[in-house]
C-alpha cells in the first residue's frame, strides 16, 4: 500500500491546487463573513475554496496537480492513480477547510457540506489506498488517506502562548481564533485525541494552561464526557494546567458563543 507523501510534500500540492485550481464561491464566502463572522482577510488568509462544480473542474485539477504526483508518487489525500491517469476524489458541493499542522502546513481538507447529510456536516477529502470497491479491487491506487489531521489555529499567536484552547473540529477551531484572536486547536473529534498531549509539549515550550472547549453535548451524551474526561486527564500527566470551558447562554459551541458575544456588543454599541 502507499505511505502517505511527506508533510512538506502534501501541503505542497494541496496548496497549490487550492490557489491555482479552485475559487471560493461568493455564497460561500457570504456564508462565512455573515453566518460565521469571518473577516474578508481572514478568509483570504486561509485559503478557504469552494468544491468541485463538475466532473470537468475536477479532472482539471488532478492534471494540474499531476507533474507533482508524478515526481512524489502520490500519497496525496484527494488523489489516485486510475491507470491511465490522475484522478481526483469526488466532493459534494460545499467549502473546503484547510488542517494545519503546528508548522502551518496543510496535512488535509475536510469541506463543509452545504446540505448536510444524516446528520453528518464535515467530510475529509481522502483517497485511503486501503479502501477497496464491491468487488474487493483497491479503489484508490497511489492514494493518500486523510488521516484526519489535528488542526492548529491561529499559529502567529501559538508559539510564544502559555495558554491555548482545544475545540472539536477544524472550521469551529478557525473561527474560535479568529474572533478571540487566541491560539487555538480542533480535533477531528472527541475521541482524536491520542498524543495530543504530548505533542503539544514537545512543539510548544511555552505552554502551561489547555482549555477545553468541546460542545455542549458534553453534558447530554455519556461518550463525549468520557472523552473529555480522557484528554484532561493526558494533559495532566504532562503537567499542563487544564481548565474545562462552559459558557452561559443557549450557544451549543465555544465558536457560537464568542460570535453571540460580538454581535451582543454590535447591538449595544448602536
């Protein structure tokens, strides 16, 4: 099976084909500024794009990532070899979220449907090599699983922090920073948390105090409060203070919260 390509290598291209081969639409851009409170630089800075609008867009970007996939040998999330040529991985339509690493590299994209299904809202663009069709055939050769990266936010803010904030999800753990301009980081969910602890140790020197964020569920849904329960007690052993965060209000997550407060001080101000 293929390995996953280097970090350098998959932020590479993913970065590429996100500023070369895609455009961020202006209903999603609207939806980003008005529904989640995101600044036009914020938005620009992150690289923020809409999906794939048809089969031809997508073809077009695994051509123009191809000479990369070519030399690298793929393990790209997102991409596979069918072949003949590269292909790129099917999206439904909506936006994708860059994940970065604590070095800024973009290790993935999950994308933000627009009509969520089954409850499900967040999809991760991957291409596992191990996924196989009906008919047990490899689907994705030379492909590169997701891996459904951590997602370091706000990184200018995050080397010099003593304190930072831990949210479930990439897009909640963008808008958490940029409307508390803090450092903050999304896991892909509650139970991503393995190492966590020890990598924000060794990659952050500065680091004394983890606040943890997760939805309010936490106290409606016994798995997400054994969860928080296991990542507090990992950040202890590595001597990190750690408070749980709860705010007042109906707002079910911290994001929703720190934008009711904004649009709270917005009204007064008037």
């Amino acid at each position: 099976m293929t390995e996953r390509a280097p970090a350098d290598i998959i932020n590479g291209i993913l970065t590429y084909i996100l500023r070369k081969g895609l455009t961020l639409k202006d209903e999603h851009r609207t939806q980003m500024r008005v529904v989640r409170g995101l600044s036009g630089e914020w938005i620009d800075s992150q690289v923020y794009r809409s999906t794939f609008g048809s089969e031809a867009e997508r073809d077009a970007v695994a051509e123009l990532a191809a000479p990369y996939l070519d030399a690298f040998g793929g393990g790209v999330p997102g991409f596979y070899h069918d072949g003949r040529r590269w292909r790129s991985v099917y999206t439904a339509s909506g936006i994708f979220i860059p994940a970065r690493d604590e070095y800024g590299r973009i290790q993935a994209l999950a994308y933000r449907l627009d009509s969520p299904r089954d409850g499900c809202k967040y999809i991760w663009w991957s291409s596992n090599p191990e996924t196989v069709d009906d008919a047990g055939r490899q689907k994705y050769p030379l492909g590169g699983a997701s891996g459904a990266p951590v997602h370091f936010a706000n990184r200018p803010a995050m080397w010099g922090a003593e304190e930072l904030t831990v949210v479930e999800g990439t897009l909640k753990a963008d808008i958490c920073a940029a409307l508390s301009g803090l450092p903050v980081v999304g896991v892909a969910g509650v139970n991503n948390t393995r190492g966590l602890a020890e990598r924000l140790c060794r990659n952050l020197p500065h680091l004394r105090r983890v606040n943890v964020a997760f939805d309010k569920d936490v106290f409606s849904k016994p798995q997400v409060a054994d969860a928080l329960e296991r990542l507090v007690t990992q950040l202890e052993a590595e001597r990190f203070t750690v408070r749980v965060r709860m705010w007042p209000g109906e707002a079910k997550g911290f994001d929703d919260f720190l934008l009711s407060q904004i649009r709270d001080r917005e009204v007064v101000a008037r």
